[in-house]
C-alpha cells in the first residue's frame, strides 16, 4: 500500500518523478520512477538523481552539528542566543527554542527587503516576537538561520564544518551546497525572475547566502540520504552519539501544539514518536528509531509550479500509511 500511494504520485501527475527508499531492519528498498524535468523539454530521472532538499538541510545539516558541538561541551540546550549573537533582542531565547521553533519569532517579515547576505543576517535580528518563548510551536525559517551564524561562532565556515564533520565521515559524496555538475540536478521552479532554477538553491535567502545557510541549502541524493539515515539507525557512528539521536526523538514540547524534537518534528506512534521533517522542494524523511524503519521521498513538487497543494495532502497520507505499515502505529 505504500509503494502505491508514493508511485501514485507520479501516474497521478502530482510530481513529475519521485526517488524513494523504504528502509526497515531487513532489507533497503529504493525506486525512481518518472520524469526529472518537464520544461524546457522532458527528461528521464536517472537512479542517482541530485535534488534541492530545502528544509531537510535543517536536521542534515545544521541539527547535526548543533548537537556535536552539544556533545564536545561547546553548546548547550538552555544556553542563550544572545551570549553568542549579541545584536539578538530577546534574551529569554535559548539554543533549545530554535531547535524546537518554540522561540515565538514570527514566521516572516512581509516585504522585508532582502538583496544580499547581510540583508538575511539583518532580517533575523529584525524578526519580532509573535509569541513569547516557550509558548508555542510556530515554524520559522529565523529560528535554523539563527542556529547557522552561532554554529559558526563556534568553529569554521558552516559549509566547512558540515563537509569535515558529517559527509566526509558518512562518505555522502554527491551531497554539498555547490554541486559540482550543476546541469544534472534535478530543476525546481520556473521562476519569474529566474527561469528554471537547476543546480543552484530554490529558497531565496539561501540563494542570497551563495547557498550556504542555517535553514536551506544543501543538496543531496538517494544514497547519500540513506548512508545519514542509516547511521541514526544503527546507532549514530561515525556522528552522533547514542545519547544525541535518542534526545532528537523526545518530545521537548509536550504542552505545545505541536511535538517537536531537536530539530525534528514529531509524528505520534502507539507508545513513541517517529522523527520526520520536510522539504519545501518536495523532500522529506520519516524515520522510527524504535522499529528501525525510514521512509526518504525525494521529488520536485515545485516544478514547474510551487501552485501544488495536493501534495501536501498526499504527503501526509502517505506518512500515515508508512506509521501503520511499519512505524507501530495500529
């Protein structure tokens, strides 16, 4: 039933190719099936396809580091953004409330003038409070744009730090912000200004940061997301301890609308949470620690048009097909 409900995607016309992988303790199952583009012209999507994750760059990337600097005594949960950014305006925020988006920053500035990386630095400092801290879940794109510039305070160039610390250990080859072919990417919006996007960043205050950012950016495939899915799986080697990855599951926000890990939202279980997080691009990745199961789904729902609702809907039919199938859920 799942196989289907994701190849649907396809024949239904909703996206124009889906590269997918189902993991469960036995075997390693992946597809590709379907177009890699539509415009200018059609062409076939090959198995090792390289797409713009989007979002999924937070817990890939950004999570994955905050919680090694956690681990080497550099960071902690409860510290403060404003001991490391100091031009930040709510002391009360803490390095947990952006992992958890629970920090009340407002989802957006409307019509924030936003024409080079220092106007993106600028438009965080500038997000206000919509909420206080701590009292609700709302997603906002400040909050990993935040966790990026102290990650930075910390070490090297973001870019830098994720290549040493997370790909080159997990031998993600064909995962980086520059790809190195950028006309065999898989192409995202026809975009007004822009025309077809292929091979440089969808999300625009990313594409301002040159690509590198907190909260988008990096690009990857298939079998580079199954090598980093599976290290969560079996017990975090080569980067992240067993301590952090069974952290990433627990829900820190149990009174709040919405349950949410470090980094990762949380899709409730009979008697445990699974991991999940999405990508606006048409990416996202579920995965049960507890049943040893994943689920990546990698497609470019924005192409030629981000005009795509019904996805969404499919895509959270098909999160629940993956709980009741192989996620304990009953």
């Amino acid at each position: 039933m799942l196989d289907t409900r994701l190849k649907k995607l396809v024949t239904d016309g909703i996206v124009p190719g889906i590269s997918y992988a189902i993991i469960t303790p036995h075997r390693t199952k992946q597809h590709v099936i379907g177009m890699k583009q539509l415009i200018p012209e059609k062409v076939m999507l090959e198995p090792d396809a390289v797409y713009d994750i989007a979002s999924l760059t937070k817990v890939i990337a950004t999570t994955t580091l905050v919680l090694q600097h956690i681990e080497a005594g550099r960071l902690h949960l409860a510290d403060k953004v404003h001991d490391f950014l100091p031009d930040f305006r709510y002391p009360e925020v803490t390095i947990l409330h952006l992992l958890t988006h629970s920090s009340g920053l407002a989802k957006n500035i409307p019509a924030y003038t936003i024409e080079s990386k220092e106007d993106v630095y600028r438009y965080c400092i500038a997000t206000p409070q919509a909420n206080p801290a701590g009292t609700n879940v709302t997603y906002a794109d400040a909050n990993f744009l935040l966790l990026g510039y102290i990650v930075e305070q910390l070490g090297d160039d973001l870019e830098a730090q994720v290549t040493r610390n997370i790909l080159t250990p997990l031998a993600m080859r064909n995962t980086s912000y520059h790809p190195t072919s950028p006309e065999s990417c898989v192409p995202t919006e026809d975009h007004p200004n822009r025309g077809v996007i292929t091979g440089t960043v969808h999300d625009f205050k990313a594409w301002q940061m040159d690509s590198v950012a907190g909260h988008a950016g990096l690009f990857s495939n298939l079998s580079d997301l199954i090598h980093y899915t599976k290290a969560l799986l079996h017990d975090g080697e080569p980067i992240l301890s067993n301590e952090s990855i069974t952290n990433i599951a627990k829900n820190y926000t149990p009174d709040l609308n919405r349950s949410r890990g470090l980094g990762w939202d949380l899709v409730p279980s009979t008697d445990h949470f699974a991991m999940y997080h999405t990508g606006f691009t048409g990416t996202f990745i579920v995965i049960d620690l507890q049943h040893k199961t994943a689920l990546i789904v990698l497609t470019n729902r924005v192409h030629p048009s981000r005009d795509n609702a019904i996805f969404l809907e499919r895509r959270d039919e098909i999160v629940e097909q993956f709980m009741q199938d192989l996620g304990g859920k009953t």
